[in-house]
C-alpha cells in the first residue's frame, strides 16, 4: 500500500518523541570520532511545507511544533534541542524529517541509506537532499527498506544508527518489523535500533511493546508519550519508540524531558508516559 503521506501529521506529537529520540542517539554517537552508518527503512519526503495542503488539513503540527517553538519553561536538554531543530530548518513554514536531520548531523565520513517506496516522497526526498549530497556517502533507494537494511548489514564501520517506523497501516507491519528485528540482530547485534510504534485500539499495537521487550529482554530502552486517554477507535493517543542497545545517558535525561513534552503536547492535561529500561 502507497496510500500514506507523513505530510499530515508532520511536527505532531508523535514527530517530537521520534526526533527527540533521533537526534539524542545520534549526537550521542558523534561524541566518538569514529565513524558510523545511519539506516532509515521509511525516510519519507525529508521535509515538510507546514503551510501546504496536506499539513493544512488538520494542522497537527499546533499541538506539536508549534507548542514547542513557543514554549518558555522547557528544560535545559530540550531547549537546547529546540535549538538545534531551529538551525536545521531549510525556511520558515517547514519542519524536518527524519533523513534531514540525520543527513545534517552525520559528519562525514560516515555513510547514510534511505529508502522510501511512495514514488512522490521519493522524489521530493531526492530533491530536498540534493544540496547535502557534496562531499557525502550518501544513498537514497525507491526500494523496500525493510530488505535493504538486511543487504546493509553488517555495515563497514561496525557501527550504526538504524531508524524503523513503518506506517503500520496494514496489520502485517508489526509482524514485519519483528521478523526485521530479528534477521538484523542476527546480522549485526551491535547497531542502535530505534522502532517507533503508534499507540491506537489495534489489538496488534497494544501487544507490540510486550513482543518487542520478549525478543530483546536486555539493552533495551521503551518509552512512550500519550497525549490523551486511550480510545476506542483506531485513532492514535499516542506513540512510542523501543531502543535496542540505547545510549546509557538516555534514561536520566528522559526522566525530566519526557514528562515536559508530555505537559506540552497533552490534551488537557489528560497524557501520560512510560518509560522503561534494561541497559547493561
């Protein structure tokens, strides 16, 4: 199915987690200097035109986004990321995908694969990383990425930041990504594995987390951010992501981080949080 487009929900709630969560990875990997791989298995359109018709629409980026550049009180860690996400912002009225903000954090020599099916994504992807492509190891593939980040293992360097987060809009998704998981690890068991995983009614949403922890008991790190009560529906309150082998100074910067990006993006104060680990 090629029916999903990020571009609705660009810089909602579920954004801030994964990208809080990305960028924190990955400045934690560049805090060694050797160098390291970034695989993103749905890297999307690489950024986001929040004033055009699709981010138009429900304009989820105003319980998102918005709050956050607004905001007065966050805590050092995640004012000192809203920055960073200032500076990588290509013009005003955008936010950035996942690709971009790897693409502009990655120092070379280290090397990046992107693979994104839908053919309108793929090209604005293209596009919009064309200038960051002097001077970069950098691979963009209309392909099925969760193939391609099995090819792509083990990487050279040994090391490597690996980003997960299919649509989940067919029920076999989340059966993909374990049986990804696990082919990956077998692979290459060192990688920093990052899946992110909404939170809605489906049967096979709710059961993920409990699959993923089953599978990867150890050097894991869950945490998830609703924004409302649970609902019946298939609507999403929330989202979450499941680190393997997460940096170790994760946990205590979350400790006071997550509960602000809770208090910021909740519905009437009615969000919560979760967050676990086992980092050894």
């Amino acid at each position: 199915m090629l029916s999903y487009r990020h571009a609705y929900h660009a810089g909602n709630h579920a954004d801030l987690l994964k990208h809080y969560l990305l960028s924190r990875v990955l400045a934690y990997y560049n805090g060694k200097q050797k160098p390291y791989d970034y695989i993103d298995t749905h890297a999307g359109a690489g950024q986001y035109d929040l004033s055009g018709d699709y981010a138009q629409k429900n304009r989820e980026y105003d319980s998102g986004f918005t709050r956050l550049l607004a905001a007065t009180d966050l805590p050092a860690a995640l004012a000192a990321w809203r920055d960073e996400l200032r500076a990588l912002l290509p013009a005003a009225d955008t936010y950035p995908g996942s690709a971009l903000i790897a693409a502009k954090t990655l120092p070379p020599p280290g090397k990046l694969h992107l693979y994104e099916l839908h053919p309108a994504d793929y090209q604005a992807l293209q596009d919009n990383l064309r200038p960051l492509r002097l001077g970069r190891c950098l691979h963009v593939a209309q392909s099925d990425g969760f193939a391609g980040l099995i090819a792509r293992l083990p990487p050279p360097s040994r090391r490597a930041v690996i980003l997960i987060d299919p649509p989940y809009e067919q029920k076999s998704d989340y059966q993909t990504v374990l049986d990804t998981l696990a082919a990956a690890h077998k692979r290459f068991a060192d990688g920093c594995y990052l899946i992110w995983y909404p939170c809605i009614a489906r049967a096979e949403s709710r059961r993920f987390p409990a699959a993923l922890r089953a599978r990867f008991p150890h050097d894991y790190l869950r945490t998830e951010l609703h924004v409302c009560p649970a609902r019946d529906d298939y609507g999403m309150h929330g989202s979450g992501l499941f680190l393997i082998n997460p940096p170790y100074t994760l946990p205590v910067e979350l400790a006071t981080t997550l509960p602000a990006l809770q208090r910021l993006c909740a519905a009437d104060g009615d969000g919560s949080i979760v967050l676990e680990a086992d980092i050894r």
